[in-house]
C-alpha cells in the first residue's frame, strides 16, 4: 500500500486504499468496520473533505482488544482464501 503517512494502527485495519487516475483517494476498504474516530482521523491525516467512502470487508464489530489479539490470523486466512480463489480459475 503507498504510504499516507496515517497512524499505523489505524493503518494495520486497512485491507486497500483505491484511488482514482489522477491519485486522489476514490475508497478506502478495512477488515472490519472503522470507528467513528478513525474515520475522522483518516480524513483528517488524508485531507480528505466530505469523504465518506469508507467500506469493509467484514461486517461484524470488533473491538480493537479483539483486532490485536487476531490481526494476525484474519489477514492470514483472508489472503489464503484469495490465493484459493485465484488457483480455481
């Protein structure tokens, strides 16, 4: 992912960050649905002026207790499922 200098843990819950051919920001695509707060912040770090395209993969809440303690195996897990995806087609 470029580097948009936003808080790194707010930056660890980002799957993908789209942008449009010019370079501005066109979605930004989390695990889990992104707080209040870290909506505000991201829009606040990326200058982003009523910005509202913010999307999940998951929709289930999660605290961020819960994100540290299984970061690690849902990125995992999510990234074999894509890989499967690709090797059947």
């Amino acid at each position: 992912m470029k580097n948009f200098n936003i808080p790194s843990n707010i930056e660890d819950k980002i799957f993908e960050i789209k942008l449009h051919s010019n370079g501005s920001i066109l979605k930004i695509i989390s695990y889990f649905p992104l707080s209040k707060f870290e909506r505000e912040t991201l829009i606040s770090f990326l200058h982003l002026i009523d910005f509202s395209e913010f999307y999940s993969i998951f929709t289930d809440s999660v605290t961020n207790d819960e994100w540290n303690r299984t970061k690690t195996q849902i990125k995992k897990r999510f990234q074999n499922e894509l890989f499967d995806i690709d090797s059947k087609f």
